[in-house]
C-alpha cells in the first residue's frame, strides 16, 4: 500500500484524539488521549498496531484551536518536535474548518473552550465569525436557533 502517512494530533478540545492516514484513508485512530502523559505514548501504540514506523510519517497535522490554551500548546509542541526528529511536515488545522469538512451539513458547530466557555460558528450566515459564550449564554442561543 502507498500513500503520505500522516499524523493528526487533536489535544484542543475534549480529551483529544489522534489519527494515521495514508492518503486520504484513516487506517487507525485514538479517541480520549490525553494531553500529556499519555500522547507519546498513544502515538507509539497507534504506529506499532499498524506496523508503521514513526520516521514513516511525513506529515503532520495538529489542532491549532480553538479550545484549550493547554491542550492547544501540548499539541503543537509535540507536533513540532515530532517534526523537528523526523523531518515530517507540520500544518496547522483550525478545529472549525475540520469539522465543517467532517460535517458539512451542520449549520452551527460548538467547541469546548474550558472552565464552562464554548466558541460556537454559524456556517448559515455569508461571514461566519467565532462567537465565544458561557454555558447559559449557548444553552439560550441554541434554544433561539431551534425556535426558528
């Protein structure tokens, strides 16, 4: 089988993920990582399970946000020092853009910032821009929206 390796590390919202592709196709992921003791870790398990070595990966893709300010640096530094020991490529991927090509019929998408704040993009309108609210402020705009 051929095609790019590519990791892609997601430790800015919830409790991360991680996923190997080659080309286009995922061939393993890991949900509920863990933004520290547990990413190196997972990666190593995720290549092993799938007989890849890390030096085969020539791609890397990390969350650059929104979501946690933690999360976010554990990802990208772990990203960049994979790339730094491996010669991988390194992009950065808004968490927003991934998901509207995850769920491109979803009008509204809602991220979980942290400490009860959530950045929350309207796709429906022409400019959508990142409105971030509090748990009771989201729980009323989301109640507005499906009055509509």
């Amino acid at each position: 089988m051929s095609g790019l390796i590519t990791l892609a590390l997601d430790t800015a919202v919830g409790n991360g993920g991680l996923s190997l592709l080659r080309g286009k196709d995922v061939i393993g992921s890991v949900e509920k990582v863990s933004r520290t003791e547990e990413l190196l870790v997972s990666i190593d398990c995720l290549l092993a399970e799938h007989a890849i070595s890390i030096a085969d990966i020539r791609l890397i893709a990390v969350s650059v946000g929104p979501g946690s300010f933690t999360g976010i640096r554990v990802g990208i530094a772990t990203a960049l020092g994979l790339k730094a020991s491996i010669g991988a490529r390194c992009v950065g991927v808004n968490a927003f853009d991934a998901l509207r090509v995850a769920y491109p019929n979803e009008d509204v998408i809602v991220l979980p910032l942290g400490r009860g704040y959530y950045a929350l993009k309207d796709f429906s309108v022409d400019r959508p821009e990142i409105q971030i609210t509090d748990e009771d402020e989201l729980s009323q705009i989301l109640n507005d929206r499906s009055s509509l």
